[in-house]
C-alpha cells in the first residue's frame, strides 16, 4: 500500500461504487481526523459526538488529577484506621542508613540513559 499512486482506488472499494484514494502510512497525520472524516461520508455524524464527550471526560480527569496532585486542590483522601496500624508497625530493610546510592541502582539507569 505504501507504493499507491494518487488516485488509485482499492479494488473491493472501487466494485462497491466507492473509489476514494489509498490512505498511505504517511497520509494518516490524526487517526481521530480520519475516523470523523469516514464517518461523516457515510452520515455516521453521531460519532462526532462520542469523540467530543470522550474529549471532555478525559479532559476532566486529567485536569482533576493535576489540580489534586499540583495544587492540591480537593479533599484529602480518608486514611484508613487498619492501614494506619499496619504502616505503624513496618520496620526499615536495613539497619542503618546507606553512604552512597547502591550499584544496582546506579548501573539500570546509566544503563538506559
């Protein structure tokens, strides 16, 4: 498909009386654009609005956890009485503390970078 010349039409597509050019691999840019774009030829308009309702949520959400986490914006989470005994009685791995960031620590990310 990558080699289609311009308006060459798909050959199941063009038999069903709809010959619209191949979309190349580099054509795409937005898939949302090109589903909105399938979608209203065929007067599937009601996908335009599912897309923007799903726009909205997540627009929201992101926001919601952005003001809680940046700005602290929104109630605190309730802690629980149970988890609060629970973390009370957790000891350190380590008896003392460390002088230095430990080699396996250090080699992953030198590793990665």
């Amino acid at each position: 498909m990558s080699g289609a010349s311009p308006g060459e039409c798909d050959v199941l597509a063009e038999e069903a009386g709809d010959c619209r050019p191949i979309v190349r691999q580099g054509d795409l840019g937005s898939g949302r654009s090109w589903v909105e774009d399938s979608a209203a030829a065929r007067g599937l308009t009601w996908i335009l609005v599912v897309f923007v309702a799903c726009s909205v949520l997540v627009g929201e959400a992101v926001l919601r956890v952005a003001g809680g986490v940046f700005y602290g914006l929104g109630d605190p989470p309730a802690e629980d009485p149970q988890m609060a005994r629970q973390a009370s009685g957790e000891t350190s791995e380590t008896e003392q503390g460390k002088d230095r960031t430990p080699l396996t620590m250090i080699v992953p990310a030198a590793a990665w970078s």
